[in-house]
C-alpha cells in the first residue's frame, strides 16, 4: 500500500513539473510575440493589406489522350502463383504431414 502512495507521489510530482514548465514555456512564447510585434509593428496581422487574389486561366476539360498513361490489364488470378488468402496445394501438404 505505501508503495502505491508513494508512486502516486511521484507522479503528481512529476505532473507538476511538467505543468511549471509548460507555463514557462508559455510564457516566453507571449513574451516573444510581443518582442517580435514591437520590433516590427508593419508585420502585425492588423497592418498587413490583403492580396489580391489573381485568376488563374481556366482549364479547359476536354477529351484528351494522355500518350503516357499505361494500359490497364485484368488478371486471372489463378494464374497468378502467390495471391494473398489462397492457399496452395503444396502448402497443404506441409500442414497436414506435421
């Protein structure tokens, strides 16, 4: 039972010290936000003008053939000598002799 009290101890502990260093973190994160706003007060989000988006020319979709696509080929997959899930005749063998 002290065992379990003292692991729990420790990792209270331990949650803890990650707490006080992610609010250290945070902290010098806000701080070098407004570090960075200070020294550059015309890169703020407020200030920045917004682009213009430009159009980009229309696709057109028409019937095209593409020279370099592969044809596509059906498979027999009895021809096939390994397919995933099927289970050969010598295979068997091997199973039933042990």
């Amino acid at each position: 039972m002290k065992e379990l009290e003292q692991k729990l101890q420790e990792e209270e502990h331990a949650r803890k010290l990650v707490q006080e260093k992610a609010a250290e973190l945070q902290t010098g994160l806000e701080t070098n936000r407004l570090l960075i706003q200070a020294a550059s007060p015309l890169l703020s989000p407020k200030a920045r003008k917004p682009r213009k988006k430009t159009k980009q020319p229309e696709k057109k979709h028409g019937l095209t053939s593409h020279p370099a696509a592969q044809p596509h080929y059906r498979l027999c997959l009895g021809d096939v000598p390994f397919v995933a899930g099927k289970v050969s005749c010598c295979f068997q063998r091997l199973i039933i002799a042990r």
